[in-house]
C-alpha cells in the first residue's frame, strides 16, 4: 500500500527528434514511481498502434512535479 503524498507519477508519451516532446496523459490519476513504470510498460506493451497514430514513439512514467 501506498502513503499519500507519493503518488506524484502520470503516464507520459514522449517523442524523441531534434526537440524531445513529453505530453503527460493526465487523467486525474496519480501513481508511485513503481505503479506508473508498470502502467508505462503494459501500455508500450499493448498500445502501440495508438501511440504511433498519435505520432509519439513510447509511454514513460513521468513526474508531475517535472513541469
């Protein structure tokens, strides 16, 4: 079980090119580290046709307080 105040963590996509782009997918949900990295890679794992039509290439675990 989780205490409050670690569940800082969304699930991101980021694109890598010249410029990297991260969009957090914030849907009101907050993670731990742990929580998000697994979520990341189930969704990388089952969501890559969404992903590429969405032209970013993978789903990172991301900090809220990275902004």
């Amino acid at each position: 079980m989780t205490t409050e105040g670690t569940e800082v963590y969304v699930v991101a996509m980021i694109k890598d090119g010249k410029e990297t782009v991260i969009k957090p997918l914030d849907t009101g949900r907050r993670y731990t580290r742990d929580e998000a990295m697994a979520k990341a890679k189930r969704m990388n794992d089952n969501c890559q046709f969404e992903l590429k039509y969405l032209d970013y290439d993978k789903f990172i675990a991301y900090s809220i307080y990275s902004e």
